[in-house]
C-alpha cells in the first residue's frame, strides 16, 4: 500500500452541488464529502470517466451565492455505501476563483473545528483507550 503524497489538509465535509462535463452537455448532482485547496471527494449521480473535465457548481449551507470550478476527474469508483448509480471520485482543480475556494475552504475549517471542539473530554475527564 504506498503512501498518500497529499500538499494540502484535506477537511472532511458535506454540501451539494451540481456538475456538467465540458463541452458534452451530461448534467448530475455531486456531493462533496471532502475538500482541500487543490481538489475535492464528490459523490456523483452520473458516472463521468477518468480525465473528464467537469464545471462544478456547489452551494455553502445557508448561503445564495455559489461557488464554481472546472476540475479534472482523476479516479471514479462506484460508491458502494449507496444505492446502485452513485459513483465517488477524486477531482482536482483546474480553475477555481480564489474568493471561492477560501469561503470553501474557510466552512470546511470551521466544521473541523467544531468537530475537534465536540470531541474534547469535559474539563478534567481524560479520554479512555
């Protein structure tokens, strides 16, 4: 098993969105399950190919406005914790405004805080192995 080479902190999360590939006009929903700054873990409802290109449109929890990117599809699999038809894949950023990858990237840092604040012991608990 070799071992992951990843730049970036990857931040689990949970928003929805939507995606097209390039130029072919095949539309479906995603969600993303985890992100970081140079790509993100989306569950699909379409089963796109390795090397598409796909326009990714994604909503913040509570917020109107939407995020959009063009990512690269590096791996695909079916998403065997669903039902049949749902696909997890590796998608890497191509393009990506930079105001919008640092309100992504500010919730998903947000919810990782609030998920390492739950998880501490009450004040002179110890956690147990």
């Amino acid at each position: 098993m070799s071992k992951e080479k990843r730049v970036y902190t990857r931040y689990k999360t949970d928003f929805d969105g939507e995606f097209a590939i390039a130029g072919v006009g095949m539309r479906g929903l995603l969600s993303v399950q985890d992100f970081s700054r140079s790509g993100m873990n989306a569950v699909l409802n379409q089963k796109v190919m390795p090397s598409d290109l796909l326009k990714c449109e994604v909503r913040l929890p509570g917020s109107i406005m939407t995020c959009s990117m063009h990512g690269r599809v590096i791996w695909i699999r079916e998403d065997e914790s669903r039902a049949d038809g749902y696909y997890r894949s590796g998608i890497e950023f191509e393009t990506i405004d930079a105001f919008d990858r640092e309100r992504l990237l500010e919730y998903c840092y947000q919810i990782y805080q609030q998920n390492q604040t739950s998880r501490k012991p009450a004040e002179g608990r110890e956690i147990q192995p």
